[in-house]
C-alpha cells in the first residue's frame, strides 16, 4: 500500500486533484473525501455500500476520520475473511484542503487464486488456505463457527489444506457438517491450498468430477514417457500420440482424437483416432479451413459445442470420412506451442453435442501442457545431444582437414584389433606424405600449405573405401586403415589415390602434388605399432627414390 501510496503523491504534479482521477476509474471501489466530507464516489462504490448498508458506511467514516489526523500516511482497517475485500485503505494528501481517497483492497487469496477457482465446479462454498494454516478467503463466513462448534473437524480440514500444500498434489475428504455430507477437492495453487466443498447430497454429479479427477491423477505420466523415448532413442511421435490418446480415455472416452503437427506448410495427423481406427500421415494444407487451422489461427482453446450448428466462416467442419460433417459433434481444440511457438493442436470429439464439461476442457488442457514439455524436453535433449556429437566430432576429427584425428585413430584400432584377433582378419595400413610439402609452405606461405592439405585430404578420402578411415598422422603426414584388407587392396586404393590427385589442382601452384606412400598389414603376428613403423618406413623410402630422381633431373 504504501507504493500506491507513492503513487499517488507523484501524480501531484500531473494534475490538480490526482485523487479524482483515480477515483473515477472504475477498476476498485473508490471514495473521494474533502475535508472529511464524501464529494465523490465510483459505481463500484457505490454498489458495496447498498449491499453492505450503514455498518460499512459507519466504518467508512471511522477510517475517514483517523487517516486525517495522520496526514501524508495510509490509514487501513480489516474487513472480514470471507469477504471479497479485505480491507479498507485511505491515502490522505494536502492540497487547498485535505483530500482522501477510501479504495477497498480484494482479498489477496482470492485474487492470487483467482484462475483456479473460476475454472472451478461449481460448489457449495470455497477456503484458501496458505502454508501457515491461516485463511487467506472463505466464501461462506459460518464455516468459520467450526474452530470453536467442532475443532476436531476443524483440524481434519487444516490436515487436508496442508498435505495439498506439503505434497503438491489434489487431496479429497468426506466429512459431515451440520448433519450434511461434504465431500473436499483440495487442490495446490501457487502454494496455497484451495478447498472446494461440495454438498454431495444435494450434487449428483460430483460422484462423476470425483471419477474424473482420479483418472487425471493416474495418466498424467507423459513428461517421463517422453524422456525415457528420448534416452533409449527410440523417440516417435505417434508413440507419444498413443499414449496421449490413452491417457484421455482414461478421463473420458471420446469418439475421435488427433495429435496434429505442423510440417512447413502442412498440418499433418501424427496420430489420430476415428470410427474405430487408427489414422496417422493424412496431411493437409496450413490454409486449410478446418477446426485446426481455427485452432491455430485464433492461438487459443477452441471448444465448440454443436459443430453442426457453429458458424465462424471461413472455417467450417471437415471431416476425413464423409457425411460426418452434417454431425452434430462436440469439438475441443488445445493449440500446442513450444518455446514461444505453435507446433500443433489437440484435438477431442464426441458424436454428440455439448458432451464437455469445464471439468473436461479444463483436465484436458493439463494434459495439453504436459504434451508440451515432453516436446519441449525431447527438443532440449536433442539439442544437448547434437551438441555433444558436435563436441565429440571436434575430440575425433582434425579441425583443417576434417580427417580423423591420431587420438581417434588409438580407440579405433583397440576395438578393430580386439575384433579381428576373434575372426582371424587383417589391417592394412596405407601411410601418406606430401612430397616437397616443406618447400611449398617456404615458397607460397602458411596459408597455401593449410590448402594443399586439405585438398589432399579431400581426394585422399574419396579414393578410399567406405569402411576404410582417414587419419592425419601429424604435420603432412595421413594415414588409412583399410580393415579386412591386405597389401592387394591397399596398393589399389593407393594408385587410385595417385591418379586422382594427378587430376586435381591447386591454383596458387604451378606444380601437381604429388605423395609419397608406404604400405604395412597387420595380421596379429606383431604388435600394431610395429606395423604402422613398417609402413612409415616404406613411405620414406618411397620419398627418397622421389627426392633422388628430383635431383638428377
């Protein structure tokens, strides 16, 4: 109260009278005094002092009259708990004359709950509660008798408020009050407790939102099922779409379902129900004038009643099995959105009209926002796992040449020697060098040499087999591992190499490349570094004939 307080005092120098500007908004009730003498009041006002009469008016008064000894202060006095206000508050400022302005403060309870119990059945009366057992609302100012009439039930009441608070979870209780049966749905809400008590003697149709709250209670398992797909890979949205379906029909059969998706410009039906069947693929057009293009369109749960008698052009009924559209269906659409963004709809149907309760819309909308987090976790996970691959392909490959790396080349051979000493196969090393690679860095730069390797790591990697792996040993330096191969095929892969280079060309040089190659295979006999030695050592001895026949020309 005393930012509003604030408020006001700053809005001073805005106008001649900021309590008369303020007082005439019709967003709480408002009374203007001037020296003590009411000059102005609001509708709303207005309205509570015919529904409340001279006992609230005497109180108004009181208020008035202490606030305007305390000038430049705000003056507050309680109203009771079970009202939809809780207190009377009165700013006070000096101008000519002594101006103050009375505002009656909602209950806060009801006002941080409010969504909650709008959505609410429709009960007998209503308590909030918060963590600290206190009564932050009450609809129904006798139920208060209780703590002193009976205060055994009274705690049995507290016990329940505080468990749903404790647990997070909806609570019920039968209890009897007053010789009447009473049945309480505590449910959490932004950590207090909200407590609906329903007259089950009179209510026929609680046994029924009972029911339905059991179900919603059981089949809400979505987020893990989605994150388990995740974790196995085994991740399909139609496997999701089932279990969605499932769940709803354990909150209440429907006669058709979909889990639609947008694709591009396609909604496409990832999984759907209908007549009987499964149906999933069907695509159609995002302009398409269906009820999810509606759904889509307007960003909003669309619940539609009687389709057969709903206008709202250009969007009509359309169905994939005809003459279903001359119907008459109960339609409940829930967009689904991710990270800001629409990725789809759900959607539930009865061959019948009105077949919904808010009950119904409301459950199915939780259901709606867990679908959201599981598509939201599984994009958040492949996020993470694209990027450890990412990382794990920057650990394995060499950044220049995007050939394997030396430490990828060590795990590699550990699981292929380990699998070829089981099956008696072989290894065939091919090891690789730029000839004159040092003359070219010294005559063209450091650039032009990072060119030369990567174009001979390019024609180096297409040359070879699909099994096979390209490695940079170090510096100019590449070596292939030719798995189940002898020195045959490796000689193939290293002439194939040869011509294809001969083809290629680097712009900046006036030469061809040209490579040196040496050539080992492993057959268990010797340990691997020893083979790759040999292979190392027949390459050498391959640049030095080159290096002599250099010379002598």
């Amino acid at each position: 109260m005393v930012s509003f307080h604030r408020y006001i005092l700053q809005g001073e120098n805005l106008m001649d009278n900021p309590f008369l500007s303020i007082c005439s908004k019709d967003f709480l009730p408002m009374a203007l005094y001037k020296d003590r003498v009411e000059i102005f009041h609001n509708d709303l006002f207005s309205a509570e002092i015919s529904a409340r009469g001279r006992p609230f008016l005497k109180l108004v008064g009181e208020v008035v009259k202490k606030a305007s000894r305390q000038l430049g202060k705000s003056y507050t006095a309680k109203l009771s708990k079970c009202d939809v206000y809780e207190e009377i508050a009165c700013f006070s400022m000096k101008n000519d004359s002594v101006f103050l302005l009375v505002v009656l403060i909602p209950n806060k309870g009801l006002v941080r709950n409010a969504s909650t119990l709008l959505k609410g059945v429709s009960t007998s009366f209503v308590m909030v509660f918060s963590k600290e057992a206190e009564i932050l609302f009450c609809s129904k100012s006798n139920i208060l008798d209780l703590q002193s009439s009976d205060p055994q039930l009274w705690k049995d009441i507290v016990k329940v408020a505080l468990q749903t608070i404790d647990t997070g979870s909806v609570n019920i209780k039968n209890v009897k009050i007053k010789g009447r049966s009473f049945r309480i749905v505590s449910t959490p809400s932004d950590g207090n407790a909200l407590l609906f008590f329903e007259d089950v003697t009179e209510e026929k149709k609680f046994q029924k939102m009972l029911d339905d709250y059991r179900r919603i209670a059981t089949s809400l398992s979505l987020i893990e099922l989605t994150m388990n797909q995740v974790k196995e890979g085994s991740w399909e949205v139609e496997k999701l779409g089932q279990s969605i379906f499932e769940a709803t029909t354990r909150i209440t059969p429907v006669d058709a379902f979909y889990l639609v998706m947008l694709d591009g410009e396609e909604l496409v039906i990832r999984f759907g129900y209908a007549e009987g069947q499964t149906i999933t693929g069907y695509s159609f057009p995002r302009g398409f004038r269906g009820f999810s293009n509606y759904v889509l369109d307007m960003g909003k749960t669309i619940y539609i009643g009687d389709t057969k008698n709903f206008s709202a052009p250009p969007y009509r009924a359309i169905s994939i099995f005809p003459g279903e559209e001359n119907t008459s269906w109960s339609y409940l659409g829930i967009p689904l959105k991710v990270e800001g963004n629409f990725v789809g709809v759900l959607s539930f149907q009865k061959k019948k009209p009105h077949a919904f309760s808010p009950l119904h819309i409301s459950l199915f909308e939780i259901l709606a926002r867990e679908v959201e987090v599981g598509f939201f976790v599984k994009h958040i996970l492949e996020e993470l796992s694209a990027e450890r691959n990412r990382f794990r392909e920057l650990a394995v490959k060499d950044f220049l040449t995007r050939c394997y790396s030396r430490r990828y080349l060590h795990e590699f051979l550990e699981k292929m020697v380990s699998l070829l000493e089981r099956q008696k196969g072989k290894i065939a090393f091919l090891m690789v060098d730029v000839n004159d690679f040092k003359a070219i860095n010294d005559r063209y730069g450091h650039r032009v040499g990072d060119i030369v390797l990567q174009k001979v790591a390019d024609v180096l990697m297409k040359s070879v087999r699909k099994m096979d792996i390209v490695v940079r040993f170090g510096g100019d330096e590449f070596i292939v591992v030719l798995p189940k191969a002898g020195a045959k095929e490796a000689r193939q892969v290293a002439k194939r190499f040869e011509k294809n280079l001969a083809q290629s060309k680097v712009e900046m040089l006036d030469e061809p490349l040209s490579v040196s190659w040496g050539i080992s295979v492993f057959d268990g006999k010797e340990n691997i570094e020893a083979v790759i030695d040999k292979a190392d050592k027949a390459m050498y001895k391959m640049k030095d004939m080159y290096r002599k026949g250099r010379s002598q020309k």
